[in-house]
C-alpha cells in the first residue's frame, strides 16, 4: 500500500453523491425522458450525468461565452453525441448517414476520437433524440458511449485479412455486445420502446454484470498486436496483448490498470501503464473480460471519483494480490502467467495498401480528427465523394485517422484525382510530425479544458517542422500529442513529447515517452507559454541530432539523458515536482 487512500479498507468510506443516482435511476432512466419533453435548452444536474450513459455530454459554447455574459444572455448549451463503434468500423451507408447527421443537427464536422470513433459536437437538446434516432436508423448507436461502463472497444482496425487482426477485430465486436448495459431505457427514451437486439429485449431490472450501480467509473478495453500497437495497449483498463506463432494467435496477455487520467497538484492520481496479470486462450476473452469489469464493480473506489479507476486499485494493491483474487473469486480456477511479448512496431496505416484480398484500402490523415471543410483543404467533401463513389467502408484509427477500404484497383487513379481536387494531402507528403501528433478537443466545446489543444497543435506543428528540417531529423519519427487539461484524452504521457494545458495559454512539457507506447514520459517544464514551447525543444532536439546512439528515438534519448540533463541542455531549472507531476506516482 503505498498512499493514503487505500481502495480497501475495514470500514467502507462515504460512498460519492453520483453512486445514489446511478442507483436511484431505474436502470438508466431518472428524469430523461421528462426532460427531453420540456422546451428547456438544457438538462438538470442529475440527468446531464446519466445522459452520459446513453452517450452525450452536455456542453456548452466555451467561445460564445464572453459576449453572451456581457450582455446578460445565459449560456449556449449543446451536446456532444458519441457513437459507440468497436474497432472502429462502419459500413460505407452508415457513414454517410453520420455526414449528413452532422450537417443537419451539428456544427458540419465529425469528429475522429482517440478511441476509434465518432462524436458530434454543437446538437441542441431539441435535437438530440433525432440526431440519436438518426445514428441507430442506420443500425449504430451511442449506448455506453460514455458513462460508468465498458466505453468503445478497440482493435487495430487495418483490413488485411489475417488470421491475427479478423479475431481481434471480431473480439472488439463480441466483447462490446457482451458488456453492453442491458437496460431498455436507451430504447425507450430515445426510440421510442423499439428493441434493436435479443439482448435489449431481457426481462427489464436485470443487468447480469453491472448490477444496479454500474461501474465505480469508465472501463476501457483494447486489443492489440506485438508488431502494431496502433491502439496503445498499456493505456486502457484492461488490454490484451497477443501472442502470436506461426502468423496465428495462440492466446493473449491480459493486461490490467493503464489510465491517462491526473489532476494537476493531485499526487494521488496519475496516469500508469496496464501490468500483465495473466495469459487467456482466444476463447476466454470475453470471459476474462467480464471477469475483470466484476473485479473493478466490486473493488473500485466509490467513494472518490478521482481515484476510481482500476489503474489505483492494480497500483494500490501490486499485480500478485490483483492476480489472487482475480483468479480466486472472478475466474474461478489458477491464472496462467503471461507470456514474454514485446512490442516493436506501431503502424498508422496511411496511404495506400492492399488487402489482400485484391482490393485495397487508403489512409488518410484527419488532423486532429476533425473531418471539417476548411479553405482549399475540403477532406470532408473529399472523403464524402469518395465513399460515395466507390462505396468505400470505413474503419477509424486510434490515431483519429480515416481508412477507405474495400476498394478495387482500377479506382485507385480516380481516387487519387478526387484528393488532389479537394486539396487533400497524401499521406506520403505529410511531415512526419504532423502525421504522429494527436490533440483533444478542448475548447470551445470540452468544459474541463483549461487551455487550447485541437486547435493550437496544428500551430505548434506548423513552427515545429522548419526546426526538424533544418536539424535534418524531419524523416524522424517523433510523437507529440497535445492536451487542453491533464485528462490525457489524446494520451500525451506516453508519447515522446507530451503537451497539456496548466494554464490559460501556459502548458506543461513532457518528455521521454515511446511511439510504441510502453513507456510514460516526464515533466520536463512547467507553465511553459504556448510560443516558448518550440524554443526550448528546439535546443533538446539540436542535442538529440548530435548525442543520439545509431538508431535511437527521441523518447529514447530523453530517457537515457534523464530530465535534470534536459533541463541542463536546455538552459532551464529541472522542475520542482509538484504533487503528482512526474507523470508518475511520488509515493
Ligand atoms: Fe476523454 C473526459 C474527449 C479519450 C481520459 N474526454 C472527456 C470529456 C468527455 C470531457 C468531460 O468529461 O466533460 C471530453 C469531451 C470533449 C469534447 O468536447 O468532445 C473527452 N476523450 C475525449 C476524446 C473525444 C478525445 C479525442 O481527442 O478524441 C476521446 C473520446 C474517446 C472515445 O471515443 O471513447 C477521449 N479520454 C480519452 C482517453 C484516451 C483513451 O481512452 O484511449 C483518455 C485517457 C485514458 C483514460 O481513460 O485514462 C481520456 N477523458 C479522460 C478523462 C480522465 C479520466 C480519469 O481517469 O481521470 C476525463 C475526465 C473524466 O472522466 O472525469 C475525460
Ligand atoms: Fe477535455 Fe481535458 Fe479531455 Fe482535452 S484532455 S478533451 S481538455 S477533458
């Protein structure tokens, strides 16, 4: 045990306000429906909470916000809309039906998240039932989207037939329909009492794994490949990691307790990497992960909502102790160990590549996920075309990108005329940087975000590339990922330059973590102003072209140098870590 806020203890502390509505709620339920029928432009605390597990949040327009205050008009409520969408895959029809959703109720753009899927953003609360209606015409939904449950599952979403990635996709698939809440109040609510699946037609009252309180917090799983970690596997709650011979999968290591979350000045939160707990045959997956969701909704901390991820119970506990009485109480038989596997690749599968299946699919860069027309570069309309055209299926990244796949050989030319018309850059004569950079949202719709991040990267990016050229490392491959608050929704501490919001237009700078994804990265700086950010990288990289050994990384590098050197190389103070800043636990 090794902070103050154990997450077991002999006498139960306070359980969190939330945990009452969840369990007063009658599965899901509260006062949406009354509220939907009310011609309020928003919802009432407790409702706003449990809209979340039907996926939305409601915001509000951060940037109208000055001058309605000044002139006395109250806030601009809206939603964001959040598809449910394992391994991020959709077909070319319900693709285009989410286009035209997003023209119709949102703000004309769709946004790619993190974790493979899609979110609406700017759905006034009058629109809201449509836009879900709209969403599960087209056989998706938005069910446990968001809220205390099993989010969107991923998995590498590359469509190239092979016996490793068509089962981890196909898992993505039956693990989401395993786990998702059973209650019909989705259906009720928001269709009306349609019922869409066998499983959504169970008795009413019954949620098998959940029970009538769901989970202490989000769940996250992912499944991914040894040679293609595209889906950061040691930052979700519960990965799977395979383990392959002879090209076929002969099980997965179970991995348990990665997290982004932290909160600045908190050094009881911290982002932390998922530990092997055990090894699992390919047809124990779905068990295993039902097993791992009763651990977390009978162990997880209730009481604090901050620390109520599984990541503090794996660290608060150690791996032995969380392998003992997952295996004792929630697999009901011994735990094999897991298997020696390491990670040596992410690919981010853009441009053109075949399927092998004769036809091919393409990879297009989507800048911070935002599929949006804007001056000369239209990669909405772009991508609208072709879809249309050549009845493109889509598979979404976790890298916020955008695969058109399912395509014959003979379109390739038209396709690649179709970019050009719409302005819409290659992947191949994208930088480097630009291509391995994610940034969250943030403002104006996210409202816990302190500073910018979406809409600052592509600056950032933009002064970053002269400096890597001019040092010749642009064919270097370096991530950098931004954030608008400590969140980490982009997953800016594993990667090997980390940038999140401290305040207003100051950051904090991390440095150290791995495009593969195994490692966390360090404070290197704090409340760094957004234009003093590429000055004091641009002295770390002149220092990485001259000191690195053949073939190291940049996150390797920082590491071997150890921040103190950074900072001297630099010209800085190492930074006086502040409680939970390290990017790691103090204690
Ligand atoms: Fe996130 C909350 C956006 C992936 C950690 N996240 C939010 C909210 C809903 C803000 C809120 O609670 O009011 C953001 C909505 C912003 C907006 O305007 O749209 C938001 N998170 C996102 C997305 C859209 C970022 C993106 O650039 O794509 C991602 C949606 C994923 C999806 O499709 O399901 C997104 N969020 C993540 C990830 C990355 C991941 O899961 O791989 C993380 C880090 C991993 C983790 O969960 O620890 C992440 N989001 C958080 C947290 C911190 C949770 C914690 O344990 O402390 C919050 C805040 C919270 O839950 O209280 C948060
Ligand atoms: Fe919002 Fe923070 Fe997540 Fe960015 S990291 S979307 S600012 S919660």
């Amino acid at each position: 045990m090794s902070t103050d806020q154990t997450t077991e203890g002999t006498e139960a502390p306070k359980r969190s306000g939330f945990e009452g509505v969840k369990e007063a709620s009658r599965w899901l339920r509260g006062t949406l429906a009354e509220e939907l029928a009310q011609p309020t432009d928003h919802f009432s605390d407790d409702a706003k909470n449990l809209l979340k597990f039907h996926g939305s949040y409601q915001q509000e327009d951060r940037d109208a916000r000055k001058n309605r205050a000044k002139t006395g008009v109250s806030k601009h409520y809206m939603c964001m809309i959040r598809l449910k969408l394992p391994g991020g895959k959709m077909n070319a029809q319900q693709f285009l039906a989410m286009d035209a959703l997003s023209e119709q109720y949102g703000n004309s753009t769709l946004r790619f998240t993190t974790r493979q899927s899609i979110q609406f953003h700017y759905i006034l609360k009058s629109n809201l039932r449509a836009t879900i209606r709209g969403i599960n015409d087209t056989l998706l939904s938005t069910l446990g989207g968001c809220g205390d449950v099993n989010r969107n599952v991923m998995a590498c979403p590359a469509p190239l037939g092979d016996p490793v990635r068509k089962e981890m996709q196909q898992l993505a698939g039956e693990i989401a329909t395993h786990l998702a809440p059973r209650s019909h109040a989705y259906h009720d609510i928001w269709l009306n009492g349609e019922h869409l699946s066998p499983d959504a037609a169970q008795e009413e009252g019954v949620e098998p794994i959940y029970g009538k309180v769901y989970l202490p917090r989000k769940f996250k799983i992912g499944l991914a490949l040894p040679t293609d970690n595209c889906i950061d596997v040691h930052a979700q709650d519960l990965g799977f990691l395979a383990v392959i011979e002879n090209g076929r999968t002969i099980g997965y290591n179970v991995l348990v307790g990665g997290g982004m979350g932290r909160t600045h000045g908190n050094a009881n939160t911290f982002p932390h990497l998922g530990q092997g707990i055990c090894f699992v045959e390919p047809n124990e997956v779905v068990a295993a992960s039902e097993a791992v969701i009763k651990f977390f909704r009978d162990h997880g901390n209730r009481a604090d909502r901050k620390r109520a991820r599984i990541k503090y119970v794996v660290h608060d506990w150690g791996v032995e102790k969380v392998r003992e009485v997952l295996a004792r109480d929630y697999f009901g038989k011994p735990i094999r160990l897991p298997r020696d596997v390491t990670i040596t690749d992410v690919d981010l599968h853009l441009g053109w590549h075949p399927q092998g299946d004769g036809k091919w699919f393409l990879g297009l860069n989507v800048e911070n996920g935002r599929l949006k027309d804007e001056g000369s570069l239209r990669m909405r309309a772009g991508v609208r075309s072709i879809v249309q055209q050549f009845n493109a299926n889509v598979r979404l990244s976790g890298q916020q990108d955008i695969l058109l796949c399912d395509i014959e050989t003979a379109s390739r030319g038209a396709i690649d005329r179709l970019l050009s018309e719409h302005g819409i850059p290659r992947p191949e004569n994208l930088s480097m940087v630009r291509k391995w950079s994610m940034a969250c949202p943030a403002i104006p719709t996210c409202g816990l975000a302190i500073s910018e991040s979406e809409r600052a990267l592509p600056g950032i990016v933009d002064a970053l590339e002269p400096e890597l050229k001019e040092l010749g490392l642009e064919n270097e491959r370096i991530s950098i990922r931004m954030t608008g608050c400590p969140n980490g929704c982009a997953r800016p501490y594993q990667s090997e330059i980390g940038i999140v919001g401290r305040s207003g237009d100051k950051y904090m700078l991390f440095l150290g973590g791995s495009t593969l994804g195994y490692r966390l990265n360090e404070t290197f700086q704090d409340l760094v102003p957004r234009d003093k950010v590429i000055p004091l990288l641009k002295k770390v990289l002149g220092q990485f072209k001259e000191c690195r050994t053949p073939g190291e990384s940049f996150g390797d590098y920082c590491t071997r140098m150890g921040i103190e050197k950074l900072c001297e190389i630099a010209g800085v103070e190492k930074p006086k870590h502040g409680k939970g800043e390290k990017g790691e636990p103090e204690a």
